[in-house]
C-alpha cells in the first residue's frame, strides 16, 4: 500500500472514531435524560441534573474508553494480518526467485520470516538508493528540451540548405536521442521505443565511422511491446562498438536478436570485434552471476556498464535474470540479457 493510501485510510479511521465518539456521547445524554423524566418529577428535574450531567460525563468517557481500547486492539489484529500477507507475498517471491532457502552447514534451509523481512528492507532500500540516484542524475543533466530540439531543427536546416545531407540526418537522430532520453517518462518502455533509440544511435555512428559497422536485427515480433528497463540494451550496443569493434581492422557487425518464452524474455547483442580473454570472462561471468556490481574488480568502462545492467536487471525481476557473457578471442562476443516479463 502506498503512503498515500495509508494516510488517507488513516484520516477516515481517526474521523470514524471521532464520529463514532460524538454519536456515543449524545446517545448517553438521550438515555440519561430520558430516565430522569421518567424517575423524577418536573419539580426533581433541575436538582437532579447535576446528577445527571454527572452520570452522562462518566458513562461517556467509559464508552470512550472501551471504543479505544476496541480500535487499538483491531489495528493491532489488522497491522499483524498485513505483516502476515506481505512476508506470504515475499515468501512466494522468494521461491521462485530462488532466494528463499540458503545453505548452511552443507544442507539447504528455508529462510525464517524474519529473514524474508530482512530480504524485502534490503530490496526496498535498493530500489530507493538506485531510485535518488536516477533523480540526481536528471537534476544533473536537466536542460530545457524545447531549446534543443528548436537548436538541432536549425542546424538540420542549415545543413539541408547547403547540400551536407549527412549532417542534416545525424543532427535528426541526434534529436531523437535527446527525445527518447529527455522526454519519454518513466522508467518502462517497450522493446520496440528502445529499438528505435539504437537504430538513431546507430545512424550517428555509421556517419561518424564512414559505415564501418552495421547493424542486424532479428527481434520476434511477439517481443516488440514488452516492457523493459529503459536505456538497458543501447549501453550493450556502445560496449560492442567501443570495445569490439573500434579496435578491429576493416568493417564489423553487430546483431541484435530478441525471443521470449513463457515467462522470460532473452535479448542477446552479439558483435564479430576482438573478443574478450578467457581469464577476464570467466571472472566476469562469476561477478555476475552473483550480482556482486560493487566488486567487479575492473575500472574498464565496459565491465562497470555491463555491471550496471546486471545490478538493474535483478533489482527488477529478481536473481533468476541478469546478464551472461560469452565471448573468444578475435571471434567476437555475445552479451546476453535475461528479463522477467512483468504483467
């Protein structure tokens, strides 16, 4: 339950209380001077009000007090039935995530529910962290897009009326970078909005390196319009042009592929550059694997981006996912990513 609707239920608790409180007290007063009236004569009535205002008071503040003590008592029993849920909810998360047991002493347990709780604070502070980060980083790179896309619509104009179509068609995609990073909200997109940013991304370099490199895709179509963390296959695609192909002689290929199952979806970006070491991958792939992102060991802009990836891929779908490395030198590598499909 978000913290709005815990406000808000907590408003109308305090406001039915309140009501509840008002009703107890004017029904009491009703009671108690209806038995006057019926006890004492219209002569007794004005000596015996005292007494009954007395009487009214104190049969109040007992009502008070027991629809206290019964409210606190139901928001005890309602707190634990939350708690309840939600560490069920956690438990069934775990499971098949493969979380929810953990070795000791060699045999497999299955985690206690203070353990589980302990698991959903450290995944809840994660998201936050990773969540203030992306803030401060839009804080850091906020500038007014209107501005941007009306400068680069200049220069494309500029370009075209002096014959330079190249620079007219790098300075459109380019707007359409800016676009797709600037002004698309949320953090999901669809596979098919991420495609569109690579293939803009990969019009600027093929003007920038004189169609060097070229890119394949192979994407079932059944996979266009499922949701994935957004900028999560274009920094794989940089990595690939950087590290693989910029470094090789002559042209080189990227390929880009996509298929889904029943529950996951596979989107694999494979490149024919110089390839990575034995050494390096496999420590790499253990890395990893274990979702260790703070401890790749390797200040190299490839490794900590492909971390990155790899960290937001678990934080999302869970330990299942992430990212695999496969690679031989001079023969190419293949970065391939493994998503949940989110309903």
């Amino acid at each position: 339950m978000s913290k709005e609707r815990r406000k808000s239920s907590a408003r109308k608790g305090m406001r039915g209380q309140m009501y509840f409180h008002v009703l107890s007290i004017l029904i009491l007063a009703g009671i108690c001077l209806y038995l006057s009236i019926c006890l004492h004569a219209w002569e007794d009535l004005l000596r015996f009000g005292r007494l009954s205002a007395a009487v009214v008071l104190a049969a109040a503040a007992v009502m008070i007090c027991l629809v206290d003590i019964y409210m606190f008592i139901r928001s005890v029993f309602k707190t634990m039935a939350e708690l309840e849920h939600t560490l069920n909810v956690l438990e069934e998360s775990a499971r098949e995530d493969g979380t929810c047991y953990e070795e000791s002493d060699g045999l497999m347990r299955q985690k206690t529910p203070t353990e589980l709780l302990q698991l959903l604070l450290q995944r809840e502070a994660a998201a936050q962290i990773m969540t203030k980060e992306a803030e401060i980083n839009a804080l850091q790179s906020q500038i007014n897009p209107h501005f941007l896309y009306n400068t680069l619509e200049t220069i494309r104009g500029q370009a075209l009326c002096c014959g330079a179509t190249s620079i007219a068609d790098a300075t459109k995609a380019l707007a359409e970078i800016f676009r797709y990073n600037i002004s698309q909200k949320g953090a999901m997109i669809s596979l098919k909005e991420e495609l569109a940013n690579i293939d803009a991304y990969m019009r600027i370099q093929s003007i920038r390196f004189n169609d060097r490199f070229t890119l394949h895709s192979d994407v079932a179509e059944d996979t266009l319009y499922i949701q994935i963390p957004k900028l999560l296959v274009q920094p794989v695609i940089e990595n690939a042009l950087k590290h693989g192909l910029e470094v090789k002689r002559g042209k080189g290929n990227i390929w880009i592929s996509a298929f889904r199952t029943a529950n996951r979806l596979e989107i694999a970006v494979e490149d024919d550059g110089v390839g990575i070491s034995p050494t390096i991958l496999k420590a790499l792939n253990e890395k990893l694997a274990q979702g260790q992102a703070e401890r790749l060991g390797s200040s190299t802009t490839s490794n900590i981006g492909l971390a990155n990836i790899n960290e937001r891929i678990k934080l999302i779908y869970g330990t299942d996912y992430g990212v695999t490395v496969l690679s031989a030198e001079q023969q190419g590598t293949r970065v391939i990513l493994s998503l949940g499909i989110l309903s």
